[in-house]
C-alpha cells in the first residue's frame, strides 16, 4: 500500500481532499463517489436527485446545495482517513 493517495495526494492518517475518488463513504465503507447513500442520507427531492443523476452543473443549484449538504453529513458521521 502507498503511503499517499494516488487520486488526491494526501498522506496516510490523512483525509482525502472532498470527493476524492478514493474515499471510502463512512455510513457504508464503499466507495464514496459511487455508494448512493447521498440520496438515502439526504432525502433528496426528485429535482434534487435527476440533477445528480445527470450530474448538472454542480456550482449552480441543486448540486449546490446538495453538495454542501453532503459535506456536512460526511463531516458529522466522520470521514474515513486514508
């Protein structure tokens, strides 16, 4: 194993940067990018969840909001460190 994520750079014991493909999703422990449980943690909308789906604009609303809400999350349930 590396001592430095491939993806985001940061050192072990260390957090990924945000949205790191690498990170692993602390409410599952699968990949964070791909894992799904951002609509099942957020309660997403229908608009909310077609704007991530075809991942619109993400510095526009919906993504936004959502993005920011999702960060939030992941920071109160604890990110996992590389």
């Amino acid at each position: 194993m590396s001592n430095t994520c491939n993806d985001c750079g940061c050192s072990q014991g260390e957090l990924h940067e945000t949205f790191c493909t690498k990170e692993r999703c602390p409410f599952c422990l699968g990949q964070l990018v791909s894992c799904g449980c951002i609509s099942k943690v957020l309660s997403l909308s229908p608009a909310e969840q077609q704007a991530l789906d075809e991942y619109i604009d993400d510095e526009k609303e919906p993504l936004l909001s959502v993005n920011e809400r999702w960060v939030k999350a992941l920071n109160q349930k604890g990110r996992v460190a590389f």
